[in-house]
C-alpha cells in the first residue's frame, strides 16, 4: 500500500499540477560552487562527479549513500538493478509548459520524486541508467537545479556494472522516506530572453550538441530548422567512447577538442538539444571537466525552433515535430 499510495502522489502531481508550479518561486535561491573533479574515485570520499563502477561496488555499505536508478522501465528495474537502488522513472523528470515540452518539473513534483527514491538534503547520491548516461545526466542537473550538492554518476551505468559482474538484485522497489527539500539554484538554466541578450557576448558560448543534421537545419523537429545563432556544436555522443560501452572519454581528450571550438572554461556555456535531456548529458560532461559556469536551455529547440521572432541561422522550411530528445 506504501508503494502504490506514494506512485499514485507522484503520478498526480505530474498529471494535474498547474504548468505554472514549474515556475514557482522558492523562499530560498541557492548557489552551488564547483570545481574540477577527477573521472576516477576509488578509495575514500566520492570527491570525483563520475565514478566507477568498482568505487561503488565497494562503497555499497556506505552510510547515507543513496543508489538511483533512472531511464529504465519498471519492469527491467524489477529483474534487476544494483543491491539497494531505487527507481525513478524517466518521465517523473519534465514536462510540458506552456506548449514546449521537456521541461523541468517544479520543486513540488521533484520533492516527492526524490522522497520516494530515498534522496535527503545529506544523502550522496549516485545515479544510473541503462547508459549511456542520457537521463542520468538529466536527473543529475535536476537535482542540482534544486540544490543538492552531493550528486554523481555512475560512469557506463548499468552496462558497464553488469559487463563486470558485480552483484545484483531483484524485485519491487522500494518506496523510502528520504525527505529532500528542494532549493532552487540561480544561474544553472537559461531562457531565450537570457541567450538572447547574450548572443554577441564574447564571455558566453551557446553549445549545440544536437545531431550534425538538426544543426545544419537538413532535419528538422520544430516548425524550423537550424540553430541559435553564433552557436558551435559539439554532438553530445562525442563525450562517450566510440565503441558503445557508454564510458566517458578521456577528460584531456574532450577538453582539447572542446578549446578547438572555443568552449573553454573561461567562458559561461550553454548547451541545448531539442527538449533538454542531450543538453543535459553535455551539461554534467562540462561540470565533470571542471567548468564551472554551465547552464542548460531547458526549453532548447523545442521552443527557440518554434518562436518565430528568435532568429536563427541555417533555417529550413517547416517540417517535422518537437518530440525528440
């Protein structure tokens, strides 16, 4: 009965809740610092933003480590998942306001997301999916957005835990009391109004991480294609390593190629995709490399592609639609 009454809460509040709580104002605005982090982590505290999966297998029995498992169905969940992990569903994570889609759910929703998984304003949490990283990047930069800052990831995810044979479980998951309040951080999202104002700024890079094709304006998810102006891109799979195993590339490797495009740590970034969640995959790329001033557009092409009064280079003509990630 705990199980259902809690997913039940939350299904409601993704359901019937106001558009406008997504932007509600907090009493509070708090403000994360960061600093560059290793990709490695195993022995000690997690100081490093991506761990491995032998740092984690050993530090199962930590006290207050909280294990989220996101992107994955309920039902592979339930046939397996890492010992301890809780569930949390990939469509808890966004919504539609105000006619674009993918945006982050208020603070209200987050709350009792994060409650039912477990996560408290002290918890270490390590996040999963199935990789390569996609939502847990997004949760990652949720739970930052709403002033947790004790948050990693889980570098190759559920594929690279269960390639090296580490233990699982099976079964339901677990409903926790984890009692997270979220405190909105100032200075992790963007809106067009803010990009827009910055276009000609030498101090900000707007970064496309989208397909070739979708930056070029040849395939097209809004009513046009193209791309903010001035943007550069960087495909957010460039991250990864090529072989398919969902493992970050080298951290020298990605920030040369990153300096190539202009995109060094000096500079303000922000990175969008179609509706947030590549854009958010890049976003934990940069704050794991470092960078300290990222934001996500969160409502990306899916609203400045569908805004005929933001300008855009390599327009096309209309075609296609805004669902993609």
């Amino acid at each position: 009965m705990r199980t259902l009454t809690a997913l039940t809460a939350i299904m409601v509040l993704l359901t019937v809740a106001p558009a406008s709580a997504i932007q509600e104002t907090a009493p509070a605005v708090k403000t994360l610092s960061t600093g560059a982090d290793s990709a490695r982590a195993t022995e000690g505290e997690p100081t490093a933003l991506l761990l491995d999966a032998d740092w984690l297998a050993s530090n199962l029995d930590r006290p207050n480590l909280t294990v989220v498992d996101v992107g994955r169905d309920i039902y592979e969940f339930e046939a397996g998942h890492i010992p301890g992990a809780s569930f949390v569903d990939k469509e808890w994570l966004s919504r539609e306001v105000d006619g674009v889609p993918g945006m982050l759910v208020s603070s209200e929703t987050m709350a009792v997301v994060l409650d039912a998984a477990g996560v408290s304003d002290t918890s270490t949490v390590i996040i999963y999916d199935e990789a390569p990283g996609l939502w847990a990047a997004r949760l990652f930069w949720a739970l930052e957005s709403y002033g947790h800052d004790d948050v990693h990831v889980l570098n190759g995810g559920w594929m690279n835990w269960t390639c090296q044979g580490f233990d699982v479980e099976a079964h339901g998951p677990h409903i926790k009391d984890g009692g997270f309040r979220p405190v909105p951080v100032d200075g992790l999202a963007a809106t067009s109004e803010w990009i827009l104002e910055r276009l000609e700024d030498p101090n900000v890079i707007v970064l496309d991480v989208r397909t070739p094709e979708e930056f070029s304006g040849e395939e097209m998810k809004s009513s046009r294609g193209g791309r903010v102006p001035s943007a550069v891109h960087f495909e957010w799979m460039g991250a990864l390593e090529p072989d398919g195993s969902g493992l970050f590339r080298p951290s020298d490797e990605l920030l040369s190629r990153l300096a190539g495009l202009g995109v060094t740590p000096d500079r303000e970034v922000v990175t969008y995709c179609q509706v947030g969640a590549r854009a958010a995959h890049s976003y934990f790329m940069l704050k794991h490399l470092g960078f300290e001033r990222v934001r996500v557009y969160d409502g990306s092409w899916a609203e400045w592609g569908n805004d005929p009064d933001l300008p855009v280079e390599g327009a096309a003509e209309p075609e296609g639609d805004s669902t993609a990630q």
